[in-house]
C-alpha cells in the first residue's frame, strides 16, 4: 500500500468528488482513478460509490478513512522527526481552535511561529470544541486550542492554559441587569441564546445546568460569537458566555453578572495526540509543556 495511494484516496473522500480531489493533488484525474482503482484492488473492497456528479463513502471507505489519516500523520511525523534530527523543522502543522478562547491569542502566536519556523507549513481552521478534539483524535490536526468540560477523549491528552469564568449576558432593560451576580436557580426557565452544541461553551452550560436539576429554553442557536452579541442586544435571551467574551466591543451595552454558586468554568487547554518538533515548538511558543498534561 503506497502512501500516494492514501493521500489520493483521502482527496476524493474529502471532496466527495474524482475531478476536485485531482485539481487539489494537481494530478490527472486518470492517474488519480487508477490509484483509487488500485487500493480497491489491493484491498478487495469497493471504498466509493460512484455517482454522476459525486461519489460517497461505503462502509469500508469510512474505516479506511480514520486509519489513512493517522497512516499520514504518522509518515508527516517520521520526516519531521529526521529534518529535526539534522536541525532542521519543516514540515506541515495543522491547528485547530474554538473561536474566542481569550486565554490564548493565535494571530500573534502563530505569526511569531511562522516567524521562527519558515520552512514549516501552518494551517489553522475554527471549529467547536467538540469538532476539533475529534480532528486532533483522528490525526487530521496536530494540536487543538479547546474548552471541554469532563475528561478527555481516548487517545488524546489535554494541556491546561488557563480558567476563565461563566458569565451572564443580558439586555439592560432585562429583569437580571439589576445585579452584577446571579445564581444558576435564577436562570430557571428563561430563554437563552447559545452556541451549538458542538461548542465548549455550550457543554459546560449543558452540563452546569443537568448539574443544578434545572431547565432552560434555547430559543436561538447560532455558531459565531457576534451573532450571539447581536441576538442578546435585541433581547431575544439571555447567554452564559466565556469572561472573554463581555469584554469584546460588540458586547458592549450589555449587562455582564458574575454566576455565583455552583456556577460553570472555562478550562481552555491544547488537545494533543502524538507530539512532533513542529507542535512542541508551538507549545513552547504558548508556554506550555507536554509534561503539563494531567494524570489520565
């Protein structure tokens, strides 16, 4: 089995399309199909079906799919891991991130790597929490910068950055803009807008509240943190968001309250699986170790 073949085979089920997946190895569609054609071979199994204007995974491709990834990381990794040997970093490193973590700022950090490590590749992507642990846990990214409550996937270690509290957000004409504090029992029954439940900060609300025994209405949902300001401006709910997020300027002219009690916390940390040169020196750039992890 080629690693060519993989990375072709891992193009198409990306893109779920030969002609794309081919533009993006810039190789010939036919030189792209009989690889594909060749791994099936190799493999006895059909790992697509092919349709008209695109193709799907079959079961077998699916299986394939998650074990192609960590096959290619682990070859990116062995490269790198010689270059560094020899003095050299280069490579790729992909980075994953939730918007709005505030303990972490990623323009500077990674602009001071690209700096430091020219010859290394960098690819950043947003996501929520929960999507980019999946990514580090699969090896499609090399670090995560997450907020998840509760332990860690399998497989996939959790370095602490910091803590930030919950906070809440409301419309000053609201009935709780009275106060600078609020308890968990008197966020009962009033309608919230919230991230999706992909998000950090939405698993810790969900989880604060099963804790307290109490009941909330989501009545908007959204997956950017401007439009959850934007929705609580208009007073269509209140919002439990991360510290950092009342002192953006959209938030401004909210009323921001201190949870007390049994209120939620915002543990930011990097979700790493195997650590390359190209991600320790991220780490080190954000002032973290890997012997920073937690016992497991």
């Amino acid at each position: 089995m080629e690693l060519r073949h993989l990375e072709y085979f891992v193009a198409v089920a990306e893109e779920r399309h030969f002609t794309r997946a081919a533009e993006r190895m810039r190789v010939a569609q036919s030189g792209l199909s009989a690889s594909i054609r060749a791994l099936e071979r190799e493999l006895d199994a059909e790992l697509f079906v092919r349709h008209t204007r695109r193709v799907e995974l079959t079961d077998a491709g699916q299986a394939l799919l998650t074990e192609a990834h960590r096959t290619l990381a682990s070859a990116a990794a062995a490269r790198n891991a010689v270059a560094a040997v020899r003095g050299l970093l280069r490579g790729s490193l992909a980075i994953g991130s939730e918007q709005c973590l505030g303990i972490i700022d990623l323009p500077p950090l990674v602009a001071a790597f690209r700096r430091a490590h020219p010859g290394v590749d960098v690819r950043l992507r947003y996501a929520g929490s929960g999507q980019v642990v999946e990514q580090v846990r699969v090896g499609r990214l090399h670090a995560g910068f997450v907020a998840l409550p509760g332990p860690a996937p399998e497989g996939v270690r959790l370095l602490p950055l910091g803590t930030e509290s919950m906070m809440l957000l409301c419309h000053p004409a609201h009935g709780l803009a009275l106060s600078d504090k609020c308890e968990i029992s008197h966020l009962a029954g009033l309608d919230f807008v919230d991230f999706s439940d992909d998000w950090g900060a939405r698993r810790v609300n969900d989880l604060t509240f099963a804790r307290a025994g109490a009941d909330r209405r989501i009545v908007v949902e959204v997956n950017d943190v401007h439009t959850l300001l934007d929705f609580v401006h208009q007073g269509l709910g209140v919002a439990l968001v991360p510290a950092p997020v009342t002192r953006k300027p959209q938030a401004k002219g909210l009323h921001a309250a201190e949870v007390t009690g049994s209120g939620p916390a915002w543990q930011v940390s990097v979700a790493v699986t195997s650590i390359s040169p190209a991600t320790e020196a991220l780490l080190s750039l954000a002032g973290v170790s890997p012997r920073d992890a937690p016992p497991t």
